[in-house]
C-alpha cells in the first residue's frame, strides 16, 4: 500500500511539472504585456526599464524556473493589471468560487445518484422514461446556452432570480460567504444549476447503467430468492455495489465543475476566479494565468489522487490483485 501511494504521489508531481511547463510556454504566444502595461507615449527606455523589473529579459528557463520556486512557496508574482500579489486577489475570488463549486457538486452527486437509482429500480415505468429523455438536455446543450435559457425563463419572463452577480455577502474575516444573505442565496441558484446539470446528468446516467448491470448478477438473484425485502435487495446490496465504479468518475466531476465555472461566471458575471481568468487573459496578465492554471492542475491531479487511493481502499479485488503480483 506504502508502495503503491508514493508511486502515485511521484507521478502526480511529475505531471504538475509537465502542466506548469506547457502553460507556461503557451503564455510566451498570447501577446506582449508591456503593451498593455504602458501607454502609446512610451519610449524604448520604460520598455527595457519594465521588462527587467517583471523579470521578462531573462531567458524562459530562468523565468520557468523563478515562477516555480515561487508557486511552491504560494508566490505567483504580481499581477501585471492590478499590481497586487496574484495570491492575494485569487484569496478574494476564492470563495465565490468554492461555494458555486459545493452547490454544484451536492446538487449533481444527491439528484445524479437518486435519479439513477430510481430510473434503474422502475426502468420501464413513465416517470422514468421522461427522466431519461428531459436528461439529454444536460447532456447535449453546452453550458452557456443553458444558463442563457435560465436567465430568460426566470429573470427576463418571470422576474423570479438574479440574473449576475453574487448578491450580498457577509465578511467573516478570511472568507465572503453569501449563504447567510437571502439575495446571496437566490443570486447562487441560477448558476448552480447551470455549472451542475451537466454531472448530474452524467453521474445520473452512469449510476444506473452500472445499477441495471448489478441487478442482474446471480448474487442479486439469490438475495431475493432468500425472501429479501426489494428495498434491501436494491439499497443494501444492489447500490453499495453500483457506487464502487462511480466513485472515480464522481471525483473526476468535481475537478471538472471547478474548471468549467469559468463559462458559468462569464455568463452570470459571477466575480470568481474563472471570470478572473478571462479578465488576465484580455489583459495579457500572464502572472495570473499561470497562477489559475496551476491552481486548477494541482486541484484535479489532487482529486485524482484521492479518488484513486479511495477505489485501492474500497474494491477488495484490487488489493488482491497487487497482493497476488507480488
């Protein structure tokens, strides 16, 4: 087990590299920001004057270098729009972020997993079929158009919810939370079901074709052929086994909501740090570019991490395997 947990430790920090390299070389193609640091009266002097303090007239492997040693210290230098510390001004878009993320990832994974099971336990019952055919909508309309549809029905014709912004928030020191506010809370709804109704979906379709493959093996036969209850056949033995292979595309969801909020933020004009993410890249503000991209890598090899120790834990006949290799 020792074995196996550092050999995925090694190679999540090895792919962290790889992403910080590429991303950072793909930032040297964007533009030039002295252009848009400085204005049309400049002279060759401030240019060269700028890109010595920025650290531009070092050769990219000093650069790449520097940006890493500060990133594992939480330094990301400073940003070229702002000039504040990248570090500070991702820590106050963090949590608009976080909390459209957790509303998600709640709403996706309870509503995905009970209506899978319940599509799986009544396959050929109405209920389920119009579940099944209403689901393809998640699946097959991109993000943005959804939360367009929603900003239509429900602020533009009903005049029910906000259609951008986060509404009143509540500093409580380190973090701005909006759940203790009524308009933070109804400003927070749109865009979770908008970032959320594509993994509930997936994680909805997911659960019960893996259901509908349990429900059909010989030990869910014999269950009731014993004289088991139906619900205990299809919740006590039927879905703790469904949920094993589900676990790893469930983790793999969550990095993915974090990732995908940027389209969700510009659309609700949400002021989290993927919309940050779009403001740097208008701005050729490479310092939080690269700081959000690693950000987000070390978020997703994290969850993968995880996911893949929870499936060693759980699933017995991976650890009977390994043990059988050795």
């Amino acid at each position: 087990m020792l074995a196996y947990v550092i050999r995925r430790v090694l190679q999540s920090l090895l792919v962290l590299l790889v992403v910080g390299l590429v991303a950072f070389s793909m930032f040297r193609f964007v533009g030039d920001p002295i252009d848009n640091m400085l204005g049309q009266e400049r002279t060759q002097e401030d240019i060269e004057r700028l890109r010595a303090q920025l650290g531009l007239d070092q050769p990219f492997p000093v650069q790449y270098l520097r940006f890493l040693e500060g990133a594992v210290q939480g330094n990301f230098g400073v940003s070229y729009r702002q000039g504040r510390p990248v570090a500070e001004i991702i820590a106050e878009r963090a949590p608009a972020t976080l909390e459209l993320a957790a509303v998600s990832g709640f709403l996706a994974i309870s509503i995905g997993i009970a209506l899978g099971v319940f599509t799986a336990i009544r396959r050929d019952g109405i209920a389920s079929n119009v579940i099944m055919t209403v689901s393809l909508i998640g699946v097959s309309l991109p993000t943005f158009l959804i939360g367009i549809l929603l900003i239509y029905i429900f602020s533009v014709e009903l005049d029910l919810l906000p259609s951008f912004g986060r509404g009143d928030t509540v500093d409580l020191g380190w973090w701005t939370t909006g759940f203790l506010t009524e308009s933070g809370l109804r400003a927070l709804i749109l865009p979770a079901i908008t970032l959320g109704l594509y993994q509930m979906t997936l994680i909805m379709r997911l659960v019960r074709s893996e259901m509908l493959e349990v429900l059909r093996q010989d030990y869910i036969r014999f269950a009731r052929a014993r004289g088991l209850k139906e619900r205990a056949v299809n919740f006590r033995h039927a879905l703790k086994n469904t949920l094993v292979p589900v676990i790893t595309v469930t983790g793999l969801q969550l990095g993915s909501i974090i990732a995908f909020a940027i389209i969700t933020e510009t659309v609700f004009q949400w002021p989290g740090v993927g919309l940050l993410f779009i403001n740097a890249i208008q701005f050729v503000d490479i310092p939080v570019m690269a700081a959000y991209l690693m950000l987000i890598s070390v978020m997703f090899v994290a969850i993968n991490l995880i996911v893949d120790l929870l499936y060693f834990a759980i699933d017995p006949r991976l650890r009977a395997d390994r043990a059988g290799a050795h």
